[in-house]
C-alpha cells in the first residue's frame, strides 16, 4: 500500500514539475473516482438502504442496493439483497392489491383506491391494479361486462352497444384481436356509451319473467339483483334452483377475491354438495385461508424484524413455515432473522449463544455461512483460553477449578481432546486422594 501511494505522489509531483494543467487535472478525476472513494461511499448506501426498507420504501431500497452493486467489487451481498427485495416488493404488491379488493367490498372506495395506487407504485406495470383503477377510478366513464360461451369482440359490441361495428371498441380497450372468441367468464372493461331504451315490449315481458331478469342481471355480473330476481321466481322449479345455486357460487367466489373469507363460506354453504363448481370454489376458499394468515403472520414477522425484535421475528416465520413449508418468503425472513440475531449474539461477546442460533441456519446463507465460521473460531481460541488456566489451577492442584476450566474449554469447542483426558486424569485423581486415609 505504501509502495503505492508513494508511486502515485511521484506521478503528482512529476506532473506539477512539468506544468503540465492538462495532465494533472486528468489526474485530480482519476484520483477523485478512485476505488477507495467508492467503498467508503458503499457502506453509508447500504445503511440509507436498511434505513429506507425500515421506512417501507421498498423501491428506494432497491435502487440503493443496485447502486452498492454498481460500486463494489464483492457484488454477493448485493445480489443477495436485490433478490429479497424483489420478492418482498412482489409480496407487498399482491398484498396492497388483495387489500384494495377488501376495501372494495366494504364500500370504502378512497382506500381501495390508495391501496391499488400504492400496487403500481411498488410495481407500475402490474396488471390487476391497473384494470381496477381504469375500470373505477378513471375520470372516464367505463363499465365492466362478464364474458359468455361464444362472446367475441363483435357479439360483446352488439349486446352491450346494439351495433356489432363497434368491436373495435371493446377489442381497443382490453388489448384483443377482434376476431377471436372469448374465454366465458373473463371480465371487460367498456367504454360506457349508454345503452340503448330497450322496447317497452321487452321490458313488459323482463319484469314478468323473473328468472330471464335474474339471467340478464347476472350477465351484468350483478349478483346480488340477480339472486333478488331468481328467488321471485318458481322456487320448485329446478332451473330456479340450479341458478341460484351458480349466483351463490359466483357471490362466494367474489368474496373470497375481497378477501371477506366468512361471507364466502356463509354463500358456499348455501350450495348442496355435489353441485358443479363447488369442490373446486371450497379448495379455493381454504387455500385462501391459509394465504391470508400466512400473510397476516408475514406482516406481523416483518414489522418485528424492522423494530429490531430480531427473536420474534424468528420465532414468528418458523412458525409461519409450520403452517407452509414451502413459503419461500418465511424461509428468507427466518434465515435472515437468525443471522440479525446471531449477529447481535457475536457484537455483544454471547459466542455460545451465537453458536446455538446460528446451528439451525441454511446452507444457502452465505452471511450466516461466515458469520458461523467466525464463531467457531472465537469459540475455538476461548477454549485454548480456559484449557491453559486449567493447567495453572493443576499445577496449584487446585482440582475443582482446574476441571470447572476444562469443561468450560469443551463447552466451547466439543472437539479439544486434551481438556477431555485432563478432566478424566484429574477427576482419577480426586478418586485416589478422596481413598487415602
């Protein structure tokens, strides 16, 4: 290092000799931009990094480590922490989204809507948040339509605008080529040019026939007008019943993405078993069960891992990975948790402590990887610490702390033999003298 400094205050120097400007401000830039520069600055970007993914501003987060990872030459903790954050952000993004379709379903449109925004700010182009905005919140007029069996571009156009040249329309909006069928059920979003005044004839024949009403209403996907009109119809009949049977379904599963789980159930309950389309839709509401707690239980071990509670937040994502062992983000939050926690142990001198959390860490952990070696090694010099004053208190022949020292040797490294013969020597020892008369 010193041979090199020295090389570069010769270059300075020769430079300033020479007069030559030029030069030595080319040499003032490459010193300025230099490699020690950079590392210096890497070390308060990663902390602006932990301070703003403390914060929630997982975004910004993730910009930092990208500029760590531009300025470092060792880009593994970079990598590492890129990767995390990606998929934090994509967890956060599919929560902000699950709880803007909640607040729908409680009539509190603003936190819907601040909930899908905060979707897009995490993740511009994800597409679900995309079409709940366009769909609710644009200053223009648009409606939303069910697809049936057979719907194409041109016969969406002709029902919903009684004129089938519009299909450019409703193929421009949803991004669809204008001559291919639709899937039955996917959702369109339409301008709302107002619908044509039906004839008073079919409307006179609407209102006396309750179960076309109830059709025509659940077309519109709406659900609950449909269910009004199907029960005023033949109750007995048993395409009345068969239909109510589909609205309750379609009412379950509309709950179950508003993430109003208990409704969901109260509307399957409704549906006899056996009737098409329930096993699937109950598999749907557990699945959803399950993914509303594990998230609930995500939020609650982050939230504890970001007030430092590194512990809780431990305990809390082993437990979560009890409930779903293949959540990949519990596995994460739990590797990291242990390492923040073992870390702690070792700043703090706990070293058997450290050893003892960092036992049940993955492979995969590169940190806890080196941070384990580290703790091994102090562990191992402590232990040759406790072994030499062992041999002092021998020497003294004071046998009780001679072994008390060695056991505290094997305690820190299981592995160091002669402390084991020493203490079985000794502890012969003390047989003979307790013998003697």
């Amino acid at each position: 290092m010193m041979k090199f400094l020295r090389a570069v205050i010769a270059a300075v120097l020769l430079l300033s000799l020479s007069g030559c400007a030029g030069s030595l401000d080319s040499m003032r830039s490459w010193l300025d931009s230099g490699p020690w520069w950079r590392a210096a600055q890497a070390d308060g970007i990663r902390a602006r990094a932990r301070e703003l993914e403390a914060r929630n501003e997982l975004a910004m987060a993730l910009d930092h480590w990208r500029l760590v990872q531009h300025i470092t030459a060792d880009t593994g903790e970079a990598q590492r922490e890129i990767a995390r954050l990606r998929k934090k952000i994509a967890g956060a993004v599919k929560t902000h989204y699950r709880q803007g379709l909640a607040a729908l379903g409680k009539k509190a449109p603003t936190a819907a809507r601040n909930h899908f925004l905060a979707a897009l700010r995490l993740n511009p182009g994800y597409e679900p948040a995309l079409r709940q905005i366009r769909s609710r919140f644009s200053p223009f007029p648009l409606m939303v339509y069910q697809c049936k069996a057979g719907d194409r571009p041109a016969s969406v156009a002709g029902e919903v605008y009684a004129d089938e040249n519009k299909a450019f329309l409703v193929a421009w909006f949803n991004r669809l080529p204008e001559d291919r069928p639709l899937k039955p059920g996917s959702v369109l979003i339409l301008p709302n040019l107002g619908r044509p005044a039906p004839p008073p004839k079919a409307r006179e024949e609407k209102a006396e026939d309750p179960l076309a009403e109830a059709r025509n209403r659940l077309v519109e996907n709406d659900l609950e007008g449909a269910l009004a009109s199907a029960r005023q119809a033949d109750a007995p009949d048993a395409d009345v019943q068969a239909l109510i049977h589909t609205i309750h379904l379609q009412l379950a599963q509309q709950r179950i993405e508003a993430l109003q789980l208990e409704d969901a159930a109260d509307y399957l309950a409704m549906v006899p078993d056996g009737f098409e389309g329930k096993a699937t839709l109950a598999a749907n509401l557990e699945s959803a069960r399950q993914q509303q707690e594990l998230d609930q239980g995500l939020a609650r071990a982050r939230e504890a891992f970001a007030q430092g509670l590194y512990a809780r937040s431990l305990d809390q994502a082993e437990q979560l990975l009890e409930l779903a062992s293949d959540s990949r983000e519990a596995a994460e939050l739990a590797a990291e948790s242990r390492y923040r926690l073992a870390l702690d142990d070792y700043d703090h001198k706990r070293y058997l402590e450290a050893r003892a959390v960092l036992a049940g860490m993955e492979p995969g952990h590169a940190a806890g990887a080196a941070l384990k070696e580290k703790v091994h090694d102090r562990l191992v010099e402590l232990a040759q610490i406790h072994y030499r004053n062992g041999v002092k208190h021998f020497i003294n022949e004071d046998l009780e702390k001679a072994i008390a020292e060695w056991e505290t040797a094997l305690t820190c490294d299981p592995e160091h033999a002669k402390a084991r013969e020493n203490i079985a020597n000794a502890r012969r020892i003390q047989q003979k003298l307790k013998a003697l008369p």
